[in-house]
C-alpha cells in the first residue's frame, strides 16, 4: 500500500521540484530508489516532465 502512495506522489508532481520532493518521500515511504527510477521513467514516457528551465522562469515571475 505505501507504494501505491509513492506512486501517486510521483504522478502527481508537475514540476522538477516537486518530483524532487514526490522522491524523498517515496523513499521516506519505503519504495526502493530502483522502483522509483522504473516508475518515473514509466511517467517520463506516458507523460513528459516541463523541463527545468521553464520552472526556473516561473518561479522567478511569481516572486518578482
């Protein structure tokens, strides 16, 4: 059950910091760091990830 969980921090991450964030706490859940690999890889191919840079761009927009 605790991976399914992971699982949906994981697909539930928008950006780089919040996947980031989904990661350590996968982790903190118990899901091996190889499963978590498999399964954003997984995500990466269903569903691409905004690239950094662009995340980067918007964080600076919203504080400024």
């Amino acid at each position: 059950m605790a991976h399914e969980n992971a699982k949906l921090l994981l697909g539930q991450a928008d950006t780089f910091s919040q996947r980031a964030e989904a990661v350590r706490q996968a982790i903190a859940l118990g899901m091996p760091l190889s499963e978590i690999e498999l399964y954003l890889d997984w995500l990466d191919q269903t569903q691409p990830l905004p690239s950094r840079p662009d995340e980067e761009q918007a964080d600076r927009s919203a504080s400024g």
